[in-house]
C-alpha cells in the first residue's frame, strides 16, 4: 500500500479516535439539535475510553467537531487544571495533535463540565456540555414516554408546581444548580449542571452552546443569540448567587466563588471557580504594578 | 425512467455502461470535518451564507457544494431522494458509490432530499416532518439554487440571528417562501433547508421567520 498523506493524530487511530460514521451518525444529530432548540435528539452513543459520566457525552460531540484548525479548552468546574479536564484535553491533544488553550479568549472550541467561562464568549466559539441528566422533567416524571409526550405537548405544568413547592417549603427557589430554562418559548431544558449563576450567559450568547449526555444517548443545543429564559414566578424573580465576599487571589467581585477549606480550625478562603479569569486579572494587576 | 432536462456531460444519456463515478473527497476525514463545521455554521446562523472550504468533483447537473454535503452527512442509514432535475445516472452512481445511500422514490420516506433546481421546489409538506415526540426525525432538504445577493431581498428572524439577518437568493421560486411559512408554522415539526449556491451554503433550520 501506498503511504497516505500524512493524517494528524495517533497511529492505529481515525482523526479523533472516532470511526467516520459514528461522527456522521453524530453530526447529523447535532444539526437536528439546532434546528429544534432546546429538544433532545436521541443519538446512538458509543463506548468511548473513559467512564460514563465522566463526560462521554461531551466527549464524543468534541470528537465529530475538532479539526486541525481549531484550538480546545477543556474545563472542570471552571478549572483548566483538574482531572477530568486535563485527561480529556490530554485525550484529544493525543488523538488530533490540536493546539490546546486554557485562554478562553484564544479557544474555538471549549469542553466543559458544569461551567461557563466568565470571559465572555465571541460568535463562532462552540461551547461542549457533559450533561449527565438532560431530561428536566426526570425527576418529576421517571417514564421516558410520558416525559417525551410532556414535552411533545408543551406540558410543563409540573416543573412550575415543583419551583412553588419550594418557595412554599423555603421561602425561595431552592435549585442552585441544572436550573430549568425555557427555549425559544418552546422547550424546557436542562442546562446540565452549571450552577444558576451561569444560567444569564445562556440567554442570547453570540457562541453557540451543543450539550452531550452519553449514558442517556441524547444531544441538544442552543443555537447563538437564542432567547433562554430560567423558569420563575412574577412575584419571585429568577435571581443568582452572591457573595459577601471577594476572590481573595484577584480581588473579583462579580466572578462565581469557590469556597476552599484552609486548615481544620474554620480556616477558609474564597477563589474564582474560572482559574482562567483569575489567572488574567492577577496578570493583569501585575503587569499594571 | 424520465427525461433528464440537463443531459449529463460524462454519461452516456441512456442506458448504456454503468456510469462511473468521479472522485470524492480528496482527505475524506479532514474535508468531511471542515465541511461539516460549513454546514453547522450555516445551520447554526441561518440567512449567511457560508462559503465551502471544500469543493469535490459534482456530476452535473449536481453542484460541488451539495456532493460535499452529502458526501459528509448521507450514509447507509440515511435514504435519499432526488428531484426529477437532480435524477441522472451520474448523480445516482456518483451518491450511491460514495455514500451508499438508498435512493427513494418516495419522498416521505428520505431524510435528506435534492432538489436540484430552486426554481420548481416540490410541496415542502411532501416530505418527512417528524412526530411531536421526536421532531428530529424529519428530512433534510438540498435545494439548488442560483447563487447568493441577488434577487426578492427577506427579512430573517430566529434563534441564530442576533436582530434581523437579509437573505436574496437568486434561482429559489417565489412560492418556496409561501411554502415555508407553513413549515415554520407547525413548529417543532417541520424540514429544515440548506440552499446550495455551487461553493456556498444558507441554512434555513425550521425556526426562520419570513417577514
């Protein structure tokens, strides 16, 4: 055999450790996904090498989308550094020889496990979710049928007796996390479980927004500058976190704060969950000094 | 088997020899992946078009940018059916040899769908819409047109579109528009629509509105 131009990527393995039909199969759900924002389109999802959820489903959309001419960022609860993202970002520096980034400003395309970047996003990045439950209604309704056919009928009735229970029981909408929202005034959706903080940079993003669930074999999206209102009440208003106090290695306030446990005598600092944003505001601090 | 209004330039025009096809995509697994990201990007911002990075060898009267989208999406588990104009034996073995699609006659039964003139779009509710539980089992509609900026001017609006997006296609017939105003009508139900310049791409996903 005659040697083929060179293809980047592992020896013995496709471009992107997928087979070619596996990423059509793939491709032409994800079109589906954002021709009907926010509804799930059931996909044939493959064993991949690594666990599912451990983010199977973001991976395997990553795979149908990455080519030589993009630059990945991979993400774990707003950290470049931590396992999950560092193995995946390993993962497909192996298999495509991409340039990898953990600048969001710099990143054409951004995997992430249940965050989104305080930069905000540019139209033509692509945002990768690992979702590990995508079906909102799940936990309100278990049968697969019934909740297809809730959705099907617009039937979100259930999901807004839930939030009223908890204003009942709490005073407030309890859900801090996988806030329900409303696509295009046509689907509830589950925006995987980034905390509801996050949940404003859903609504009309110029980036467009693909969420993967492996284990439960479903794709959605957002398509860019699509409207996502978080489900709530005239008289108690969606509203997100805040924090008394600052980041305490750059000084942010209005960045998404990870409490962090220093010692075993009450010890605790607060520190942006997004290592990037605090990264480049310490730089930048420093450069200005 | 009906007249071919086109008369392929590399085929015989009747049944002779099987016609042999033309060459695919040159680096399948790099060209599909820069392809795909073309059409995803059309998709994903209805009303621009997107120019093709990759233009592949098309039997007429099929262009280089509708061979490069079915060359990427269409296989074994897609069936597709071609308009009358699209109908010639070197389209046929050109897409059955490259992506081993079935061809049907019925066009309910495709999830991707050629049209190969613009000019005569054949009933949009002729083709496959989806269920209300699982509207993404609906076609795809190729629909060749002329060219992009010229011609009737529209209004787009929708998901993908940050205010208003104008869209002029020249070679689309007027009662395409008419016509897909009853398919954004029975949303989420629906086909979406990629119009095909020969090297560039509008996406038209269902939830485009027309004013």
């Amino acid at each position: 055999m005659t040697a083929a131009a060179p293809q980047p990527g592992l020896a013995g393995y496709n471009f992107a450790y997928l087979d070619e039909q596996t990423k059509r199969m793939i491709r032409r759900a994800i079109l589906k996904a954002v021709a009907i924002p926010g509804y799930q389109v059931p996909f044939a999802s493959r064993e991949m090498p690594l666990s599912y959820g451990w983010g199977t489903g973001g991976v395997q959309l990553t795979a149908a989308l990455i080519g030589p001419d993009d630059v990945l960022k991979v993400i774990d609860q707003g950290a470049d550094d931590t396992t999950n993202a560092v193995s995946i970002r390993k993962f497909f520096a192996t298999t495509t020889g991409v340039a990898t980034t953990t600048r969001t400003a710099a990143a054409t395309l951004i995997q992430t496990r249940h965050r989104i970047p305080e930069t905000p996003l540019a139209d033509g990045q692509i945002m990768v979710f690992q979702v590990p439950i995508p079906e909102p209604l799940r936990w309100l309704e278990r049968r697969e049928v019934e909740s297809r056919r809730m959705h099907a009928l617009e039937d979100y009735g259930v999901m807004y007796v839930k939030l009223y229970e908890d204003i009942v029981r709490h005073g407030k909408i309890a859900t801090a996390y996988d806030y329900p929202v409303m696509v295009n005034q046509r689907y509830v959706m589950a925006p995987s479980p980034i905390p509801k903080f996050d949940n404003p940079k859903l609504d009309r993003s110029p980036a467009l927004m693909l969420f993967g669930a492996g284990r439960e074999k479903r794709i959605y999206a957002l398509p860019p500058y699509t409207a996502v209102k978080s489900l709530d009440f005239e008289d108690h208003p969606f509203e997100v976190q805040s924090w008394s106090q600052a980041c305490a290695l750059c000084g942010a306030t209005d960045s998404y704060l990870d409490e962090i446990i220093t010692d075993d005598r009450g010890g605790r600092m607060f520190v942006c969950s997004d290592t990037d944003h605090c990264r480049q505001r310490t730089t930048a601090e420093g450069n200005s000094r | 088997m009906p007249a071919c209004p086109i008369a392929p330039t590399d085929a015989p025009p009747t049944d002779a020899a099987p016609v042999a096809p033309q060459p695919g995509l040159a680096r399948p697994v790099l060209d599909s992946q820069r392809v795909f990201r073309a059409v995803l990007r059309a998709m994903s911002r209805p009303g621009v078009p997107v120019a093709l990075p990759v233009l592949p060898p098309a039997p007429l009267p099929l262009t280089p940018a509708t061979v490069a989208l079915c060359l990427t999406l269409a296989d074994f588990e897609t069936p597709l059916w071609l308009d009358r104009a699209a109908t010639t034996p070197a389209a046929l073995a050109h897409l059955r040899f490259h992506c081993g699609c079935p061809i049907v006659t019925d066009p309910a039964a495709a999830l991707f769908a050629v049209i190969g003139d613009g000019s005569t779009v054949p009933p949009l509710n002729a083709f496959a819409p989806g269920e209300p539980d699982y509207p993404d089992r609906s076609a795809t509609l190729v629909v060749q047109v002329a060219g992009f900026g010229t011609g009737p001017r529209r209004m787009l609006h929708g998901p993908g579109i940050e205010t208003s997006q104008a869209l002029a296609v020249s070679g689309l017939s007027d009662g395409f528009w008419a016509a897909w105003r009853d398919n954004t009508a029975r949303y989420p139900l629906g086909v979406d629509v990629v119009l095909a310049s020969p090297d560039a791409l509008v996406g038209l996903p269902r939830t485009v509105q027309i004013h």
